[in-house]
C-alpha cells in the first residue's frame, strides 16, 4: 500500500517534500487510513510534509458526531500532527442556501481547507476520494446526465484557489476493500458513520444496491469503467484546449460578475466545442455548482434559439440572456440587497456597539499585555494601540471598499473577500466593518488588515471581540 501510494505522490508530483499539507479527515476508514499513510511516508522517506488536519461536525447526527471528533483529535494527538476541529449547523446554512444536505457540507468543508490552507500556509489540500468513490461518481453522474468530462470522474488534482492551493488526491488507485485491510494491520479502528447506510441520499442507494447487481452481471465493471474515464480524461483534455482557444475569440467582456460574448462567433464554432466552452464560462461565475448536460443544453437553446431576448436562470443565481446576438452570463443580484440602509457608529475604546442591522455587539478594551492568544477566534482582532487613531468606527460596506489583507500583499475589494467566504449577498450589505476614518482594520468573522499589527515593540493593546446573533453565527465563517 505504501509503495503504490508512493508512487502515485511522486509520479504526478502531487505533494512535494516540505509543503504545509491540509489533511481532510472525518475519522472513517478512507480518510483515517489516508492520514496515516502520509504520516508513514512522511517518517520513512523523510519529506518534510507539515500535515494538519481539518474535521468537521456538521452538527447532523448528535452524540455520534461527537465521538467522530474526539477519534480523530485522539489519532492526531497519538501521531503528532496538529488538528483542526470544527462543528457548525449545516441545517441552518442548507435553509439559507437551498443547498441539499451533501452539497451544503461539501460547500462548508471546502471553506474550512482554504481558511486552514491560509492559516497554516499549506498548498495542498489531500483527501482521501478513493477507486470506488471513482467508480461511484462515474455513474451517478451518467444517471444524472453527463458529458465527456462528466465521464472522466474525479481529477487527480485541481486548483481550490488558482495558483495557491490545490487539491489532490493520492488514494484514486486504491479500492475501499485494501484501506480497510491497511487499517487492521496499522491497528487502526476508524468510525462508521451510519448516514453512509442511509437509503433517503441517492447515492447511498447506488452504492448499496445497483453497485453489487453490476457487480453479478461483470465482477470486472469496476475496472473497466475506470479505464473508461482514463480515455475520457484524455480526449476531453484535447478538447477542452481547443474550446478554450475558441473561447478567447468569442469572448467580448469579462467582469467578476459578468462574461459577455458574441454569439455570432460561438454559433461558428463546432458543436462539440461549444457545449465545452459554456461550462467554462458559467465556472468564471461561480464554483459551486458542477454544471450537468442539462444546464449546457438549457443555455444552447437560449443562444440558438429565435428570440432575440430569451433567457434562463441557473443554480448560484446565474442567469443567462441574449441580447441580439450577444449573450449575456450575468450572477444576478438580489432585487433586495441594494435597500440595505448604511450605517456607521463611532466605537469608543474600551466601550461596546450594538449593531442593530445585523444584530451584533461588538465590544472593544484596551490592554495593557497581551491576551491570551490561542483562546481567540477569528471573532476577535488584536491591534497596537499606538498605530490606531482615537477614534474608530464600525460600518457597512461601501462601493469600492478595499482591504489591505494581513499576510498577502496588496489589497482585496472587501465584495470579493465576502464573496470568496460565502457570505450571502442579501447580507452582505449588513455584516459590520471596523475602520477608522480612512482605513478597513477588520472584516468580523472573516479577515483582518494589515494595519496596526502586535509586534516586538507593542506595549498597549486594542482588543476587538464582536458576537454575532445565533443565526448569524451559524452562516459566516468561522
């Protein structure tokens, strides 16, 4: 097992020696076995890997979940390598976002890799997707209508944030049945999650019964339905160069919100090209929606069709139009969200702000040491006295708002930051910024600036601590 595991990292160089690597682990078997064979390579050949785990209660199954946590805080701390727990109400985000159970918890732990990724400086994100899971995704998606990419299953690796971190994933050759011997050999006894053997989630029914029945029509349908995506992978490979090349052609403007392109152009490209090149501009708006053959379809008819200002609405709030021969992606704005009243009030230190538009108390004292800094969260900023202004104030957000991020060069529009950690738009107007009069020092719950940073020659302290209403705890990231 360790061999072939090896060789997989090393053939496709997808962990390099002394990267910072964030481990998914959610104490079963896959991710369980998937630890422990990077932290044996990681002894035995000497990578320098600086692993840290995340794991996520998803706040679904109770006591159950709990004892989850506590298994992998137990494996972390037996094999010395940091852990990141974490327990939200995915329930209450799924009513926010009209995300299903499993889209909705892949959506949250997605948000946690690229915070610990950016706390820990890893570039890499592992998880332990497997050859069954392979095999699994594979044919739900035909069920649920593919394409060629579609049939190519999970990538080995793909970009989470372009250029900065990448997800990969090592076990893919690997079936389930040899991780779960690799566990009883390394003495491990990993949590059965028991939401697996639920039949109310398709996919469960799929893995437990249409799964064997192939299984008695061909014991080998496994194998060749991965030697199935293999080609897929590389003829779509080939095609999705040539659709990008077509691509820049037809492309008239692109915005963060907005790709415009001529349709006089894209109707001249083949077909094949063309049913490629909509999921790539749909994938510029928005990542968290896998674009199925029935959306590419939908938006065909719209830039085929006759009426010259026809239009479809996508997940994520996308919405597609034409105008004349141009077609228009558009992410739509909530009618709503621009009546959001602004706001401002002045924060006296020490003294606390009642935000009433979103529900907040934002407390702020001064220190004359520092605090205790492993007890605080990203609901409190620490802050040299001596750098800030007296006066400070908390506010919404304006038009063209930017932020001088700590740890990243340059600056960020504060709409994207928001944007980047899934803050819903309808609130996006509400959540409080504290500033002073010229400056962003603290996005609450997301990031803090750059500015007034603790060092060496601190000797007073501003702490900031903000707590938010139930409801918004449980949707900004934590």
């Amino acid at each position: 097992m360790l061999a072939s595991v090896r060789k997989r990292i090393d053939t496709d160089r997808l962990l390099l020696p002394g990267e910072a690597v964030v481990v998914g682990v959610s104490g079963g078997t896959d991710s369980t076995a998937l630890l422990h064979i990077l932290w044996s390579l990681n002894r035995q050949y000497a990578y320098g890997w600086k692993l840290h785990v995340v794991h996520l209660n998803h706040g679904f199954r109770g006591e159950e979940a709990r004892q989850d946590a506590a298994y992998v805080k137990e494996v972390c701390d037996r094999l010395q390598i940091p852990c990141h727990l974490f327990a939200e109400n995915v329930s209450l985000y799924m009513k926010e976002s009209g995300m299903g159970a499993q889209e909705a918890s892949r959506v949250r732990r997605y948000e946690l890799y690229r915070r610990v990724a950016e706390q820990v400086g890893a570039s890499k994100v592992a998880l332990a997707h497997h050859a069954d899971d392979q095999v699994e995704t594979i044919l739900f998606r035909m069920l649920r209508g593919t394409g060629l990419s579609g049939l190519g299953g999970m990538p080995v690796r793909r970009w989470l944030i372009p250029d900065r971190l990448e997800v990969v994933r090592p076990l893919l050759d690997v079936y389930r049945a040899d991780l779960e011997a690799y566990c009883r050999q390394a003495g491990l006894t990993p949590r059965l999650d028991r939401s697996n053997l639920s039949r109310k989630y398709s996919r469960n029914k799929l893995r437990l019964d249409v799964l064997p029945l192939l299984a008695e029509i061909n014991p080998r349908y496994r194998e060749h339905l991965l030697q199935l995506a293999n080609l897929a992978r590389a003829d779509d490979a080939y095609l999705r160069n040539q659709s990008e090349a077509e691509l820049k052609r037809v492309i008239v403007s692109r915005e963060t919100e907005k790709v415009v392109i001529d349709g006089k152009k894209f109707r001249s490209c083949d077909l094949a090209l063309q049913r490629r090149m909509i999921p790539l501009i749909l994938s510029y708006l928005s990542t968290l929606t896998e674009w199925s053959s029935q959306h590419v379809e939908a938006v065909l008819r719209v830039i085929g069709g006759e009426h010259p200002s026809a239009q479809v609405h996508l997940p994520d709030d996308l919405v597609v139009k034409r105008v004349y021969h141009y077609i228009h992606f558009v992410k739509k704005e909530r009618e709503n969200e621009s009546a959001d009243p602004l706001y401002c009030y002045e924060l006296e230190v020490p003294g606390t702000v009642w935000v009433k538009e979103c529900g907040a108390c934002l407390h702020a004292e001064r220190l004359a040491q520092a605090p205790d800094w492993k007890s605080l969260t990203v609901y409190d900023a620490v802050f040299d006295a001596k750098q800030l202004p007296e006066k400070l104030f908390v506010r919404n957000r304006r038009s063209g708002d930017r932020v001088s991020i700590y740890g990243l060069s340059g600056s960020k529009k504060v709409k994207e930051l928001m944007i980047d950690h899934k803050v819903p738009k309808h609130w996006r107007d509400r959540l409080p910024l504290v500033t002073t009069e010229d400056r962003i020092l603290w996005v609450p719950g997301i990031r803090r600036s750059g500015h007034a940073l603790v060092g060496k020659e601190t000797e007073t302290y501003i702490w900031l601590h903000i707590e938010f209403a139930e409801d918004w705890r449980e949707v900004i990231s934590e």
